[in-house]
C-alpha cells in the first residue's frame, strides 16, 4: 500500500503529515519544533533546503525552499530583474532573494479550511512543485549572476515542463 492509501494519516497534525512523507520518501529531515519541519533533497542542480512551518492562526502551511545564490554585488539588479521574469511564468509560488542571507527561496503558502487538515497528496505536490521550479529556473539565476548573461536572454533557457510522451 502507498503512503496516500492510508487512512491513518487523515487526521494528523499537518507537519506530522510532512514527516510521514520524508521518512517515506527517505528524505533527510529535521522535526525542529512541533508545526516546524526542514528537509534537504538533493536536486538535478543543487541540494535544496526546504522547511515547512504550520501556522494555526492563519490555518497556513508556509513552505519555503532555498538554495545558495551569493551573486556579485554589481550582478544583484539582474537578478531581480530575472526573478520577476521567472515569477511571471509561474502560477502557485514566487521566488525571492534573501540578499542578507546569500540565498534564492521559493516560497508557498497553503491555506487550509478551519480543521487544518492537509493530505499526503497536497504535501507531496507542494514539495514537489518547489523543487521543480526551483530546477527548473536555477540555471537562469546561474547564467545572471555568474555568467554575465542578461536575465531576458537567461530566462530563455529555463527549463520548460514537457507534455507527452517521446
């Protein structure tokens, strides 16, 4: 049976629900607090930290997935100006950079119904998601901040999603 096929699951808190899914996916995690959870999944282009946070005031499950993008100071406007242009082709999410901190993050929030409850299936998509977009737009901050590369001209590279089969 898949993890989605038990029942048990329905009714966790939604970082248990989290957890559940890092320990089946076997994925390196640390259970910081209780409505706290931080995850690293090795990617195509990088290894992303991702850490979830329950908040039961707002019934929001806040996810956000960084990775290291410490561009050169002269290079930081592009940049921006790259991440604009990839938050325009995507539909749930946004990147943004934490100059402070040297890093990209890919942030989501879900809002959940008053009994705060979230399904494997929504955790494992929204994980899924980040990591994909974040794959998919990496190449395009690379080519920005290291490459010299214009962020019109680097947006064009990202990786698109493929429909069909070959």
């Amino acid at each position: 049976m898949t993890l989605s096929g038990r029942h048990i699951l329905d009714d966790l808190d939604p970082i248990d629900t989290v957890e559940h899914l890092a320990v089946h996916n076997e994925w390196d995690f640390d259970r910081v607090a209780d409505d706290r959870i931080a995850m690293v999944i090795e990617g195509q282009w990088r290894t992303y930290t991702i850490s979830l946070a329950w908040s039961r005031f707002d019934n929001m499950l806040r996810l956000a997935c960084a990775f290291d993008m410490g561009p050169p100071v002269e290079r930081v406007p592009h940049l921006y100006h790259c991440l604009n242009a990839a938050n325009d082709r995507i539909w749930s999410g946004a990147f943004t950079f934490w100059a402070e901190r040297k890093l990209m993050a890919y942030r989501y929030g879900l809002l959940m119904g008053e009994e705060g409850t979230v399904t494997v299936e929504q955790v494992d998509r929204l994980v899924s998601d980040a990591v994909a977009n974040s794959e998919r737009f990496y190449p395009a901050f690379q080519l920005v901040a290291w490459g010299d590369r214009g962020a019109d001209d680097a947006i064009q590279i990202a990786i698109a999603e493929a429909y069909g089969r070959a």
